[in-house]
C-alpha cells in the first residue's frame, strides 16, 4: 500500500494522512444535509405543476455514496488528495432553474446530469476538453463562478427568511423579531467567526452548533434516544435509475441547455479545483498537472455514478485544501475521506434536524468563498465589464444560473466586435451566442 501511493517519495504516512483525511471529511461535511436540502426544495411550499419533491433520504445516501465513490475514484486512480462530492452551485441550479425555474421533473434532471457526465468522459478520453476550456475567456469564467457564488448566498438569505418578497420593491428585510430568523442570522455569526479565526471544517461545526442552539430553545425538536442520531442506511429506491429511465426525455433545446450548462460548470470547477490543490501540495511540475488525464476522469466518471444513484453533478472540491494543509500528500487522503462518508450513511436521522435555518448559514458563507473570482477578472477593460457584471448579476436576479451564463455570452462577442477585437473570439463563442439566442427564443 505504501509503495503504490508512493509514501516514501512524497515523504507521507499513515497517520499523515489518516488526519489529512478526516479534517478534509469535516470541511465538506456539510454537503451531506445542505444537498440533501437544496435537492428536496426544503423551505419552498409551491412547486410547479407535474414536478414532484425528491425524496430527502434518499437524496442523503445518494450524497455519501457519490462523494464516498467519486473520492475512492480521485485516490486510486489518480492518486491525488481530492476529495470528491456533489457541487455547491450545480445543486442550486439543477433544484432551483431547472426543476423550480423550467419546470422540469428531476427524474429528466437527473438524466441531463448522467448525460453531462458521459460527455465530459468522452472529451476527457479524447483530449477536447482542454481545447473546449480554451475557448471560453478566463473574465467570463471568473463571473460564473462568483456569479452561483451570489446565487447561492441569495437562497440563503431568502430560505432563512432574512431576505423576503415585497411587493412595492421586490425585495426587502425579512423579520428579524422572528426567532428563526434569529436563529439563521445567530448561525451565520457563529460560521463567520470560526471562519474568521481558521478553525477548518468551520463551515459544518457552524452547521452543528446552529442546530444546538436551536433545539435548545425549543426551535428544532431534537433527536430522541439512539435511533435519533444513528440508524439504518437510507433505500436508494426513489432515486436509484430514474437518470436511465427517463433519458429519452433530454433532447429538447431546454435540456441542451441544462446539460451544456452542467458540462460548462463541471469543467472549469474541476479544473480550478484540480490546479489549487496540487499547487498547495506541491505536486505540480513544470507548472503542468502530472496524470491530468485521470484526474478529470476520476470525476466524470463520479458525475455518471451519482446521476445514477440520485444527485446532481459530482465534482472535486477545493475544501481538499484543508487536508493537503494537514500533511495529505498522496491519494491515501482521499481514501480515507471516502471511508468516513461511508460511515456518515448511517447518521441520517440526523436530517430531521438540519432546517433551513441550519444550512442558511453554510449557503451565505461559501457564496462567500466562491464570489472571490471577482477580484480577478479585468473590471478596467470595458468589453470585458460588460459581460462579466451582467453573468453575476443576472444569476441571483432572475434565479437562473444558465440564464446568468447565457445574457454574458451573448454580450461578450458583441462588446469585443464593437471594440475592434474579433481576432480574440474563439469560434467555439460564436456557436455558444447563438445556442442561447435561441434559448431565449425558445423559451418565449
């Protein structure tokens, strides 16, 4: 085992990376109640006609199943301390655009994931998807990702009932005399301070100590007895094969859409999260990602299993770089942080405890996180501007990831051919402005 994570070279061992495990299993830990949440529409009361809830238990062992995979993956075949679990950002767009938003069951969701998933095999195993990522310019893939960051904190705030409806001016204050908005808003103090002070994993102990506090004062009934906090591994049976049974539903424009959507979000995670982590630990040589190849197919090929068994889009994550600050150096990290999410499945009666109170917090705090690409992107270049503020501020505005992605595009080889800088548009954007010119026109 030491030789074929290579120990002695990366100068790891055991208890090492036994640690580094465990602490990248608490800093990501939160995704196990906040997806289960976000996939099962917690705290929306209406749904659109013919569309149904997904099953929250289910959606629970889907989470610990494709996370606990998709990192058995990252650790033995490419061997790299990744971890790998359901996307923050992708989950919000697959329950809240698509099925919320377009109205699209989630069984036909599920089945634009699987569907992304085997794409992005295919470009992986036959090198386009380097020139696909190529394409796209680094400004608009800044704002995407601070753009769901947005997105994401807004769902926050509004499932809290910090940010309400008004019908004067769309928005406004929620109640903050109610005590579980009170509850929400002590949660987000609570996240921000351990967050403030470094504590790793402070984003899912914010999660805990938010609950407590809760049923302390009488908010959240707490758990009674044993069979309270363990119990048996939630059925798959709900969610398990719904991708392949409705994936004749996916060609329409809308769910090329979706699924472009996916693809496009999966790409540029992956590969942002691939590049930091290595750097951090590293293991990056000649400024290029030794064993790039597998580590991309590691996580598609997550994607394909947890479309399978029922959740969105499985992608890795840049909490792994707790880990790798804890000494994690080889795919032995990754391993373990897979063992523990299997553990996690039978701790799901815990669920009952975890409201939309409770993951309100972790929902504002890695928006946080995520609206930090703003800083990178050229806000001095006009043309650039442009696109990049209407992709972040069309997100949370019209509650639409894709929607976000698809007026930034349509704008950016408009902005750049009135600049005089056509030479600078990729053809592979001309094809995308016109994709979703049509989006637009098709969903009118």
């Amino acid at each position: 085992m030491k030789k074929f994570f290579r120990f002695e070279e990366l100068r790891t061992n055991y208890r090492t990376e036994f640690m580094a495990g465990l602490t990248t299993f608490l800093a990501m830990a939160y995704i196990l109640f906040v997806n289960p949440s976000t996939l099962a529409l917690v705290g929306i009361e209406e749904l659109p006609d013919g569309v149904t809830r997904m099953d929250q238990d289910a959606v629970f062992a889907a989470t610990a199943i494709a996370a606990a995979v998709g990192s058995l993956f990252m650790g033995i075949i490419a061997k790299y301390p990744i971890a790998l679990a359901p996307g923050m950002g992708l989950n919000a767009f697959f329950a809240y655009t698509v099925v919320l938003g377009y109205g699209v069951p989630w069984e036909t969701a599920l089945a634009g994931v699987l569907a992304s998933g085997l794409i992005f095999i295919v470009l992986t195993l036959t090198g386009l998807r380097e020139k696909i990522i190529n394409a796209i310019p680094a400004n608009l893939k800044l704002a995407v990702g601070a753009g769901i960051g947005f997105f994401i904190a807004f769902i926050g705030f509004q499932n809290s009932g910090i940010i309400v409806g008004n019908e004067a001016t769309l928005l406004a204050l929620g109640d903050l005399t109610s005590p579980t908005v009170l509850l929400a808003v002590f949660g987000i103090v609570v996240s921000v301070i351990l967050m403030a002070i470094g504590i790793r994993g402070g984003i899912f102990y914010g999660m805990i100590i938010t609950a407590i506090a809760g049923m302390v004062v009488g908010l959240i009934a707490p758990p009674t007895g044993i069979d309270g906090i363990v119990g048996h591994v939630p059925s798959l049976a709900p969610t398990f094969g719904q991708a392949f049974a409705h994936f004749g539903d996916i060609f329409t424009l809308q769910m090329l859409v979706v699924i472009l959507t996916f693809l496009f979000v999966d790409f540029f995670d992956t590969a942002g999260t691939l590049v930091a982590v290595a750097n951090q630990a590293g293991l990056m040589k000649d400024n290029k990602l030794p064993r790039a190849g597998k580590a991309l197919f590691a996580d598609s090929a997550a994607t394909v299993v947890g479309a399978t068994v029922g959740t969105s889009t499985t992608t890795s994550y840049v909490e792994s770089t707790a880990g790798v600050g804890a000494g994690g150096r080889s795919g032995f990290t990754a391993v373990v942080t897979a063992l523990f999410f299997l553990l996690a499945l039978f701790f799901s009666p815990l669920l009952s405890v975890v409201t939309s109170e409770v993951t309100a917090p972790a929902l504002i705090i890695v928006g946080v996180l995520m609206s930090s690409a703003l800083k990178d992107i050229e806000w001095d270049q006009f043309e650039i501007a442009v696109p990049a503020f209407l992709i972040v501020i069309a997100m949370p505005l019209t509650y639409s990831i894709a929607t976000g992605i698809a007026i930034g595009f349509i704008f950016y080889p408009i902005t750049m051919l009135l600049k005089g800088r056509a030479k600078e548009i990729h053809p592979v954007m001309y094809f995308l402005f016109i994709i979703f010119i049509l989006y637009f026109i098709f969903l009118s």
